[in-house]
C-alpha cells in the first residue's frame, strides 16, 4: 500500500500538495484530513469535493504525523493530510446530524448501516459537538458492533464548537463512520491509560446522563474546587488535566473530563456519569506515560504473529499533551518505533473511543492506537 503525507498551513497550498500526489503510480481511495478550527472548513470542503477519494475529516486541538520522509511531527493549528490507496471495496463512509433523535438512537442507526455494508464490520466513529454524549451514541453502536475505535474532535481547546467532514459535508453535532471490512483489513488497536485516582471517594447525588449536578449533595463544580483549589474560570481546563475517577455500581472504572460549567454549578462531562457512582480526583502518573503507552502496544502485537501495519492510526487525549508539554513528541515518537515505523496520523481528542469486552467503549485521558494492514 502507497501513502502520502502532507502537512500545511494553508488550504490553498494543501489542495496543490494533493493535486502533485495524485499520478498514474497513485490514485489514492482514502484520505484522513484532521486540521485546527481557526481554518475556513466549509472552502476546504468545498475545493475537497472535486476528488474521487472518500475523505475522513475533523478538528483537533494538535495534530500528529510520522513517516520515514518527514518523520515524527507534533502541530498545533495546521492542516494534516494522509492519502492511501487501499482497496476502495474494503470500506465505507457515513455522516449524519443528530437532529431530533436520541445520542443512543443515532448510534443504532449507524450500528444497522454499517451491518449492511460489511457482514464482518470494524467501525471508525469519529464524533462532533461539545455538549455531543459520546458515551449514549457509543452504546447504541455496541448493540450490534463488536469492534469499533475513534474519538471526539477538539477545537483547539476553545470547548466551544467542533466538526467532522467529508469531502462532500460538516457536521457540527453528529458523527462520522468509517465502516472497514474484516475480510480485507487486519486491525490491532490498543487503548493506554495514563491517570490514577488520588483523594477521598464522594457519591454522586444527582446526574442525568452527561451532566453531574452534585456530588455529596453539593454543586458539582464544588467537588473541583475543594480538591484543586481552583475558581470557576480555570474550568474546563483543569478538569480535562484533572478528571473525576469514577467508579460506577459494576464495579467498572472510569474516567471522565469536565468540559463545561452550568449556570446552577452542575458540571457536563465528555461522558455518562451514572447516579450514586463513586468519585474522586484523578492525576497523570507523570513521564512514565510514555513507556506505559509504548508497553500496551508491545503487549497487543505479542498477540498476533508477524503483524506488520501498512498504516496507523492515533488518537491521544489533549491532556496528553498538556501533561507533557515539550515531550509529548517523545511519546509520538515511541509509538511510531513501537508499530514498526509504520505511516502514522492521528490529532488530539477530546474523548477516545476503543472497543473492551469488560469494560466502556468511550474513555477520556486514555491513548488509543489503531494499527491497519491490508489483506
């Protein structure tokens, strides 16, 4: 399989850096396209629909790419762009809007379509909207996908507005899939947590879905100020650094990053936070996040013989990011050795998305790593 990697601070420069790419030796059927929200994104929409290519878009807070021509990247307000040429059979795409209908509902649907593409499907879900609940959308998708992977779009850490696109439309409060086929593609991911709870357990006294309104019977924006000592205006800042460690009546655990304050103190978290959970602070484990992250994709190729990915795919939490400052680009760098060199994009997320069979599918301070061989 052929790639090509374009990195670009101008829409302009990005469309003539594809127009050269494309030549007889390489047509490429597949485009992931991840850029900062301070560009015009309805122009590149509009100068991407000219191409034949199915195109995987969406706004980030940094973006991430790695080959052995430019080698290990790490931007902030650019335009990322990785062509392939995979075989156009092996994967199809879909928008929709949320509209009237439930986050749960929406994700069903998308559930339905992608079966009917694919009888053995693998899903990409990439998703839009701030106040957008991952965690309902993700568990209408499980009712009938096993295998899905992806992440919530970022603007820049502004937490006012984020897009997913194609080449065709934006969609502000919805989702985006990529249906793959597992008879054509081999797929390994693996998800990396980096966070450990610290402080004393509190109850949630009353939640609805995505929004905490006290913990203890007190405002939920208390909880953060008690434990960090902080004031409303360093929300949400400190609460995707800082997430609620949860731990639901399952048993399960969990992570959940505050992205916005109400008016009456509640809190809206990236995802469910269920009633009568248990909760504490939660803090980074420090540098050592990086040899955590490169282990767990150590440990999920120790699974499969003689793997080698012709791509991969990436999507760290912002708080990555923020935790590391000048060394998140080691933690790049040690995934990229880690998968073999392979060709690498990914942007950093505001939620993650990785299939377990014992746990969530939708994660916040987690690193998810999406390896793709063709078959």
């Amino acid at each position: 399989m052929q790639h090509k990697l374009i990195n670009s601070t101008d829409v302009d420069v990005l469309i003539e850096e594809i127009d050269k790419s494309i030549t007889k030796s390489f047509t490429p059927t597949l485009a992931f396209i991840y850029l900062s929200v301070k560009y015009d994104i309805t122009y590149l929409v509009r100068m991407l629909d000219k191409y034949d290519f199915v195109i995987v878009g969406s706004t980030t807070s940094g973006e991430v790419y790695a080959d052995d021509i430019l080698g290990v990247n790490v931007r902030d307000k650019t335009i990322t762009c990785m062509l392939l040429d995979l075989d156009k059979t092996s994967f199809y795409l879909k928008l929709k809007e949320k509209n009237k209908s439930s986050h749960r509902e929406l994700g069903m649907r998308m559930a339905k379509w992608s079966q009917k593409k694919v009888n053995s499907p693998t899903v990409l879900t990439l998703t839009s909207g701030v106040e957008f609940n991952n965690e309902s959308y993700i568990q209408g998708l499980q009712t009938k996908i096993r295998h899905l992977f992806g992440a919530s779009a970022g603007d820049d850490q502004l937490f006012q507005r984020t897009h997913v696109f194609s080449g065709e439309k934006i969609i502000s409060n919805g989702a985006l899939v990529l249906v793959f086929d597992n008879a054509k593609v081999d797929i390994v991911s693996t998800r990396s947590f980096g966070w450990s709870g610290i402080g004393t357990q509190r109850i949630v006294t009353k939640s609805n879905q995505n929004i905490v309104y006290t913990i203890d019977d007190k405002p939920a924006v208390e909880f953060y100020k008690d434990y960090l000592n902080i004031s409303s205006s360093d929300m949400p800042g400190i609460g995707v650094n800082y997430p609620m460690e949860v731990v639901l009546q399952n048993g399960q655990t969990i992570y959940r990053a505050a992205l916005h304050i109400n008016e009456d103190g509640s809190l809206l978290f990236a995802g469910h936070v269920e009633e009568h959970a248990k909760v504490r602070i939660s803090a980074p484990i420090g540098e050592e996040i990086i040899n955590y992250v490169g282990k767990g994709i150590e440990d999920s190729l120790a699974k499969v013989e003689n793997f080698k990915a012709d791509f991969t795919l990436i999507f760290p939490c912002t708080a990555h990011k923020n935790l590391l400052g000048s060394y998140a680009i080691n933690e790049i760098e040690a995934v990229y050795a880690k998968t073999k060199e392979a060709p690498l994009i990914g942007f950093y997320a505001y939620g993650e998305i990785a299939s377990s069979r014992d746990s969530n599918a939708f994660h916040n301070q987690t690193f998810v790593t999406v390896q793709l061989r063709e078959k």
